[in-house]
C-alpha cells in the first residue's frame, strides 16, 4: 500500500503524467532523492508502469460539476398556500448534480473521478466524508478556502413538483479552463466524462475543445441549459427533463406525443442523441433514427424528484461504456430513476441492487 505521500504523489501524476521530480518535490515541499525513493517504490509495487510516470490502465468516468447541500421542504398541505405557512416536513442532505451522478455512478460500480470545488465549511466537510465514505474519488478537486459550499434550497408539493428553487452556487465559477488544464490529461485517460450545465459557459466551450473521450451532459434548470449549446459541442448524448426540454423548444409537453415532438426538436437544436425524461411518464430518446420510449412501471411511488436526472445519467454512462443496446439502456435508467423518485434521498440506497439479477 502506498504511503501518504506517495498517494499525494500519485495524485499530482494523475493531474499531469509529465511533471518532472524536480515540480514534485517543489510541490510536495521535499528534497528530489526523496521523490526518486517514493517513485522507485511506486515502481516496485506496479503503481507506475516504469518511465514516463505510465499508470496502470483503469477504466473510470470522470464527472466535472456541481455539489452542495440541498435543503428542501416538502409541502403536505393542498392546495398550497402561496403567502402563508405550509405543513410539511423540511430536510438538508448533500446533493449537486456533479456530486449526485458521481454517488450514482460508483453505486453502478464505476470507478468515478468527481472534479468539483468545494468551501472550507460543516457542509464541505460533509461532503468529503461522504465521497470517501462511498469510494468516490476526489483527488482532482479543490476545497476553497475563505469560500462557502453551494447551497440549493427548494420547496416541492406532495407529488414531488417543484413550487420554488433558489441556488446559491456562486462557487461553481472557480471551475475554470485554468483550474481544468492540470487535470485534462485524467480525464482523457478516462472512459467517459460527464459534464452539468452549472459549470460556467465558458468552462463548458473549453471542454468541447479538450476532451478527448465521450462525452454526456445533464442539462439544469432554465436558466443554465442553454450554456450547453455552443458551436463546438462535442457531446454523445445530453439528460434533460420536460421543463428544461419545454423552455429550449417552447413545446409545451401535455403527453407522450408532444414529448416525442419535444425531443425531435432538442435532437434537431443539439445534433446529439436526447434522453427526455418526463415526470410520471418516462423516458423518450432521439436521434437521426426516430425516437424511442420507455414508461415508467405502474404504481410508481413519488416521494421526490430531485436527482432523478442525476440517476439516469449514471445509468446513461455505465450503459453505454457496456455497450448494452438502446432499449436495455433506456430500460435501466427507468429502473434508477424509479428508485430514486420512490425516496426522500436525493440518491437511492438501492441503487446497487439493480444489477445483482444481471
């Protein structure tokens, strides 16, 4: 097992696998023998496949995005007074797009990278034991001193329809083509990479670029969808929800056939293969070929909407790098996003148990 420093060293290797001994040991604060001892060994346990700083082959996602600590109530009442006090029951727990897909991807099994930037706070805190807690690697991000961990506080009605969300996400704007230069070489070493529309419009222009292997977006709110379409966009297939998919098309959705016509429309707009996702309805995909759709199974209990989209584009990556057919992928992000609708966690406790009949 590597040491302390040897996994620090392993680290600043995966952010640039051609940084010299001399930059480590001025990075790691050490003499250059000292890093050569530790590289030796590195060596000698097959952690470095010999010069060049090689690393052994992984086959992992890396997930570029959002994480913060949602806070949200739940209104019982109905119909909902607008000026007044609602009953209702109010929960805080770690959430975030970026944060949410990552959780999901490494209860699929993948091997996750999360680059994100975090404060120096309770919630960041948090929120680094839990990506340890579930295996999630967060070597790539940053905690940011003297900066708070975004915040999404939001109100939903029984059936889990969003009333209001209100995002204090200011942090995100650290997650710059600077602070992702030092890491691109991990992440195109990766399999796939996932990107939210949270991250800064000129970040995402700049992955576009620079990305060299697949890449998925989940689209997020209104507001922030529209930093996805770009001129170069490089992606294999976008996530994206009724209300989003609405707002970009001016479609309005009442039932399967103007989600198909929806999704038409964002196939035609994006030039990538759609994964629209409707509350209570299911999932319509589309592409140069037509579209396809996948209902939800009957009885589907909602207990809450938040991270369902974060789920299915999990699904959509683990999928897709197990090269399972169209129907087979639209078939399991049905099954994750019913599980996660069916529970106040904004990612399933379940989530494993959908491939232990696979």
């Amino acid at each position: 097992m590597p040491t302390e420093r040897e996994k620090q060293i392993l680290d600043l290797i995966r952010q640039n696998p051609m940084i010299s001994q001399k930059e480590l040991a001025e990075k790691l604060g050490i003499t250059r023998p000292g890093v050569a001892s530790h590289i030796s060994r590195l060596i000698k346990e097959g952690l470095i496949l010999g010069k060049g700083y090689v690393l052994p082959k992984k086959e992992y996602v890396t997930v570029i995005g959002a994480v913060n600590m949602d806070i949200y109530g739940i209104v019982s009442d109905y119909p909902v007074v607008l000026k007044g006090s609602n009953t209702g029951r109010v929960t805080t727990q770690l959430g975030g797009l970026g944060r949410n897909i990552a959780a999901n991807a490494a209860a699929l099994g993948l091997d996750t990278n999360l680059i994100t930037v975090f404060g120096s706070d309770d919630y960041g805190t948090r929120f680094k034991e839990d990506a340890y807690r579930r295996g999630i690697d967060i070597s790539y991000s940053k905690q940011l001193p003297d900066r708070k961990t975004s915040v999404y506080l939001y109100v939903n009605q029984g059936d889990g329809e969003r009333i209001i969300g209100v995002d204090d996400m200011q942090i995100n704007e650290f997650i710059t083509p600077g602070f992702l230069e030092p890491r691109l070489a991990g992440i195109n070493a990766g399999k796939a990479a996932i990107i939210d529309s949270n991250l800064p419009a000129e970040t995402i222009r700049w992955l576009y670029d620079n990305v060299r292997v697949p890449m998925y977006a989940k689209a997020v709110s209104v507001t922030k969808t529209p930093r996805l379409l770009q001129d170069n966009l490089n992606l294999e297939g976008l996530v994206i929800n009724g209300v989003e998919g609405s707002f970009m098309t001016s479609i309005k959705i009442m039932d399967i056939n103007d989600g198909k016509k929806c999704a038409e429309k964002l196939y035609d707009i994006f030039k990538t293969r759609i994964y629209l996702y409707l509350d209570q309805m299911g999932m319509i995909m589309a592409d140069r070929d037509g579209t396809l759709y996948h209902g939800y199974e009957p009885g589907l209990h909602v207990e809450n909407t938040n991270g369902v989209g974060a789920s299915m584009t999990a699904a959509l990556a683990y999928a897709q790098l197990r090269h399972e057919s169209l129907d087979d992928t639209l078939d399991l992000m049905i099954r994750i996003g019913g599980l996660t609708m069916a529970t106040g966690k904004s990612v399933s406790d379940r989530v494993g148990t959908l491939l232990e009949n696979e």
